[in-house]
C-alpha cells in the first residue's frame, strides 16, 4: 500500500500548473453518452475518480481513446448497456451522473448507488425528485437506482437543497426533455457552468447556469464537440493553502481568478499577500498567520472542499479561530489526526474551534478522505521531522501527481512503498 512520506520546514517556492476540474470532468465524461457523435473532452485530469469514470463508461460500450494523458476521444454510438455495476463504480460519488445522462438520451438507466468519501449521509432525494419531475419511474432496487421513462417532459422544479450533483444531474436529463425546463434553487459553482457549456456545444439549449434559476428548453437530439474543461478550483486552493502553510511564495498558474475569490480573501484576511493576473495568483506568505472565522457555504462562499486546508492553516495562525461545516456533518474527521501532529482544536457538532499557535511534529496519520488527505500532507509539509501518511488512494481521487507537483515547490515528500523505503528516505533527508 502506497504512503507518503514527508519531511516538514521547508517554504514552498516556485510555480505549479493547475490540471483540469475534477468535478467537472466527471458529468462532461457522462454527458457524452447523450449523443452518437464523437466527442473530444481536453484538459482531463489523470486522477482515480476520472479513470474508475472511464472504466465504468467502457463496460457499458462507449469507445474511449486516450489522444494524449489529458485528452480523450469517446464515441458511445454503440452503447449496448443502459445498467452501469460494476465494483469500481461503488467507490465513486459521480456514478450518479451516469442516470441523468442515460436517462436523457436512452430513457432508461439503472446505476449501482454511488459511494465517494463518507463526509457525511449524502442524500440522492433531490435528484430523484428531479427526475420523477420529469416524468421519469425511478426506484432503488437491490442497491440500485433504476429509472425509466415513455418519454421525459420538461417541468417546474424547485431544488430544496442546494446540490451541485443534483443540480447537474436535472440539467442532463432536462436538456433531452420535451419543452421547457425551469429549476430553482439551483448550485452556482463554476462546474455547474462548465456542464451547462459543454452541453450547448453539443447543441442544447441551457440559460442562467451561473445562477439560481437554469432554464432549459429541451432538444431532441444532440451533436459531437470538442470541449475544454476548466481549471480545477480545489486543487488551486490546496496550493495557495500549501504555500500560506509553509510561510511561501507560490504562483499558482492556469486558474480563473474568479473561480477563487473566497479563497483568496481569506488567505488575505489571515495575512497572506495575493497577487492575481488573468490566468494566475500568487500567494506569498511572509508574517505569521492571523486567525480567522469561516464558514462553509455553497458558491460563491467558502467551499467545504477547502474547509480542512483553512483549518491547518488556522492551527497554526495566532489566536482563536472558528470553522464552522454546513455542507457536510461528517468533515471533521481529520481533526484527531492533526491533533495527533499538535493541533489544539476541539469539536463540538459542525464547528471546530481552533487555539492557533501550534508547532506541528512529524506523525504518522492517515487520510480519512481526498481533501483532508490532502490537507494533512500539507500539515506535515509544516511539521518538524517526518510524517508518513497512509490512505494516500484517498489522495489520488482527486489530485494528479501531487507529490511530484509539491517537490518542484521544494517540498521533501516521497512515495512509499515499503519500511525500507521510508528508512531510505530519513536516511536521504537526514
Ligand atoms: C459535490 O458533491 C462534489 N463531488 C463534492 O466534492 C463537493 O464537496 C460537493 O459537491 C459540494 O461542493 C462531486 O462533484 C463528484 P451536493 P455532491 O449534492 O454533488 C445534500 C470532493 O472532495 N443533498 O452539493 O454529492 C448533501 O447531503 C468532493 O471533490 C441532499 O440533501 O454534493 C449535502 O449536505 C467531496 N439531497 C449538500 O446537499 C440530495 O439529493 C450538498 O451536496 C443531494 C444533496
């Protein structure tokens, strides 16, 4: 079992290139079952969610080629399944998106019921509330979401919880509906935008992505595209984080600076220096860091996919911090492993209150999910000696190569296979 093994002190220094969104990828992967054409998807990233995606989409029939690591060519005019199980598919939340994207094109889906990082319950009801809207018979069968339909109409549908998966997933089924589509209360995040892009060049008619309100005037059939995801959000908030961590100076390259505003303003608040250009930011991180108060909120607040890397940072900032969870119940799970590096947090329900100052020491730890796996490597990037941190699969869902990425910053962090491998690396590290 791979681990990461890490020697803390060093500042992070230099630049680092941001891949492809994950969470975009994902529904743009799906929705290109919805036409017969060939559809290129560029700026893919190389992570375990996109290739358990992939895996899934080739046993149902879909034609997949690689052009190159982040490009791919998938044809799905001979799909010969409609029913997605396999044990990989379990493993990852996206599944889901397979049933809207089927649904729209097939009218007939049936999915085994999607895992992903236990963050908490992770309900399904807004989807399946969507898609009944839209005329579709949906049912949870032997651990499986079946849904069918003579035909799907467009309908009134008011989301009553913000969910950027099953806002999506409406959004797939709605652009192949008869008539118009109206849904409120819908997720704003840029990934959101992204599918709703993706899908108008392949020809279907969405306003208002972006916005509360999607309204989408159903097409009967749709086209082939070639597409380019947008840059990852998290992943370039883990860097600006990792550089605020480590008293650094990052640029972080390929972003949309508007995508990262909330991040930003905190990194500021808490005492960080942020330079943005069109496609770039830089963080540098020179005084000691400030405490802080933060929320999670759905876009444009602060994301709950950064709340664990906000509160490393705030663990070490001076003063008392508060982090409170409103997305997901179950975030907080990594707080007794950065406890165990020296952190001094308490929890009580969704808020973590945070006594800042601490000095980290190299532990062992493991990743209880993707971001706060992440989160505790860069914790241990900011401990004294070394950390070796289990779980790293966790990890390699949702960030490519990010070791390699946090060497070329200067980090001293290495794969691990193996006892001798982690005594090599003491040895090499001094
Ligand atoms: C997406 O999950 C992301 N996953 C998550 O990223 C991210 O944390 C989350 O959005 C919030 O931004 C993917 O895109 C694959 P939601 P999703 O539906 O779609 C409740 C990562 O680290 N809810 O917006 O599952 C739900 O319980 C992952 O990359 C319902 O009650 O999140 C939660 O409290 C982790 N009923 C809230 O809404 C529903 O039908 C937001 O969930 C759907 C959701």
């Amino acid at each position: 079992m791979e681990q990461y093994v890490i020697k803390g002190g060093n500042p992070l220094v230099g630049e680092v290139e941001i891949g492809g969104a994950k969470n975009a990828a994902l529904p743009i992967l799906a929705a290109s079952v919805m036409t017969d054409d060939t559809v290129y998807v560029d700026n893919v990233p190389d992570v375990r969610d996109i290739n358990v995606m992939l895996d899934t989409m080739a046993s149902l029939g879909v034609m997949i080629k690689h052009e190159n690591r982040h490009r791919i060519i998938l044809n799905s005019a001979n799909i010969t399944e409609y029913v997605a199980d396999n044990e990989n598919i379990k493993k990852i939340r996206a599944s889901y998106y397979l049933i809207g994207a089927m649904l729209a094109k097939y009218k007939s889906a049936e999915v085994t019921l999607p895992g992903g990082c236990d963050i908490g319950c992770r309900a399904i009801d807004q989807h399946i509330k969507g898609f009944r809207a839209l005329g579709a018979e949906v049912r949870i069968e032997h651990g499986r979401i079946k849904a069918k339909a003579e035909r799907l109409r467009g309908a009134h549908i008011y989301m009553d919880k913000v969910s950027v998966g099953a806002t999506i997933n409406v959004m797939l089924a709605a652009s192949m509906a008869e008539g118009l589509t109206i849904i409120e209360n819908c997720a704003k995040e840029p990934h959101v935008v992204d599918v709703a892009n993706f899908l108008s060049s392949m020809g279907a008619n969405i306003r208002g992505a972006g916005t509360d309100v999607i309204r989408i005037k159903g097409v009967p059939s749709l086209h082939g595209s070639d597409y380019t995801i947008i840059p990852d959000q998290i992943e370039a908030g883990t860097f600006m984080f990792a550089a605020a961590i480590t008293h650094g100076d990052v640029m972080v390259k390929n972003i949309i600076p508007k995508h990262l505003e909330s991040i930003s303003a905190k990194l500021t608040e808490i005492g960080c220096e942020i330079e943005e250009a069109d496609d770039c930011v830089r963080v540098v991180a020179s005084k000691q860091l400030r405490s802080t108060q933060v929320k999670t909120l759905p876009y444009p607040g602060f994301p709950t996919d950064m709340q664990p890397q906000i509160t490393v940072a705030l663990a070490l900032a001076k003063g008392t911090s508060i982090v409170t969870e409103s997305i997901f119940e179950n975030r907080f799970k990594y707080v007794d492993e950065l406890i165990c590096m020296g952190a001094n947090i308490s929890v009580e329900g969704n808020t973590a209150i945070i006594d800042g100052g601490a000095r980290f020491t190299g532990a062992n730890i493991a990743a209880p999910d993707l971001r706060a796996g992440a989160a505790l490597v860069l914790a241990a990037l900011a401990s004294d000696g070394v950390s070796v941190v289990d779980d790293i699969r966790y990890v390699q869902r949702g960030y490519e190569d990010f070791h390699i990425k946090l060497q070329e910053l200067g980090a001293q962090i290495e794969l691990a296979e193996s006892e001798r491998d982690i005594s090599k690396f003491r040895l090499k590290t001094g």
